[in-house]
C-alpha cells in the first residue's frame, strides 16, 4: 500500500524483512542493502511527493518465483496511479528492469519484469531491439486443468538468482556450447508449451 504525505518524507516498511526505512526526499536517496530495490523504483520514477509505503508478500524473499521483479513493478504501479500521464504496462516493466538490472547491477534477464507487469498467460519474444508480448487466448477448462495438476512445494532454501544468472551470462560469453545449447532447448520448450496450451 502507498499513502501520500503532505511532506517530501519516504517511509518504506517492509514486514518479510522487518525493516523500515526513513528517508528525508528522493534527492537523499542512496543505497545501502536496506530495501533498495525500492527505493530505485523511487529514484526512476521521482514522484513529486513524499509517501508512506507498506508492502508485505506471500511469497518469501529468494524462492525463486520472481518477487523481487513483482515487488519493482507493484511500487511502480502505484506510484503510476498517481500519474497523470500514466505508463503503460512496457514502460513499467522497463522501469522495474532498471531498478534492478541498471541502478542496482543485479544480473538477469527482463522476463520476471514483463511476467509481474502483464500478468496472465503471455508468449513473450525478447529480440535484440524490441519486446512483444503476446497475450494468450487459452481456454478456461485448460487453466483450470493446468492448475489441478501443478504442485507448489517451498523447500525452505533460498537463492540468490542474480548469481545464478550472472554464471549462466559469463558461460554464454565465452561461447561454452552445452550452455548455448541449454538455452536453445529451453526457448524450443517455452514454444511447445504456448502450442499446447493453446490446443
């Protein structure tokens, strides 16, 4: 939730880490690993009034579902509401691709962005110079077929995906073939997926 204020004051609390954040503007912001990929999202988008944020989640920090990229795009959009000229859901996406990738230097991709800001059932094509996201048309009984037959378990571990990412860049670079080969057959999987599901 975000409450505007009537002073240019950033109070951010997060209850999963039980942290709260006192900030005096956007100019004094800096980071310091106290809940900064909030405050990025803050900094990129300069909102013209301080505010009072509280965000709290299901889903528990490192577990690898993308609440890190949610978590970006979810302040975005509420700093978006309050827009009058307001971003669209790419620009958002973007913005929380910067928070994280650019202003803070955490390896990854986009594609937890774009998965947060769309929601639903998307084909997603990442070309050098353009995203497209395609909103797939898939039947109700098959979601509903989808969701009895998947299970969701938390083995209580954490990870940190930036580094995960960051080791599957590096092997890319250097043009390891079973890693470029790894990465052909996930993107021919994400392709027979979308056409099974829409079948």
């Amino acid at each position: 939730s975000l409450k505007k204020r009537n002073d240019w004051k950033i109070s951010i609390y997060s209850s999963d880490f039980d942290k709260k954040v006192e900030i005096e503007s956007i100019d004094k912001i800096r980071y310091d690993g106290s809940l900064d990929l909030i405050k990025a999202v803050i900094k990129l988008m300069r909102p013209e009034f301080g505010m009072d944020i509280y965000l709290e989640s299901n889903v528990p920090p490192g577990s690898g579902l993308g609440g890190s990229a949610t978590i970006a795009v979810v302040v975005a959009g509420m700093l978006n509401h309050f827009k009058e000229d307001k971003f669209d859901n790419y620009e958002l996406a973007n913005i929380a691709y910067q928070a994280e990738r650019v202003e803070l230097a955490i390896s990854g991709g986009w594609q937890d962005q774009y998965a947060a800001a769309f929601g639903g059932f998307n084909f997603i094509e990442f070309k050098k110079d353009d995203i497209i996201v395609h909103p797939l048309n898939i039947k109700e009984e098959t979601i509903y077929e989808l969701e009895c037959s998947t299970l969701l378990c938390y083995t209580g571990q954490t990870r940190n995906s930036g580094n995960i990412a960051g080791r599957q860049a590096k092997a890319y670079k250097s043009k390891k073939q079973k890693v470029s080969n790894a990465l052909d057959k996930t993107r021919d999987f994400a392709i027979d997926m979308k056409n099974v599901l829409l079948k």
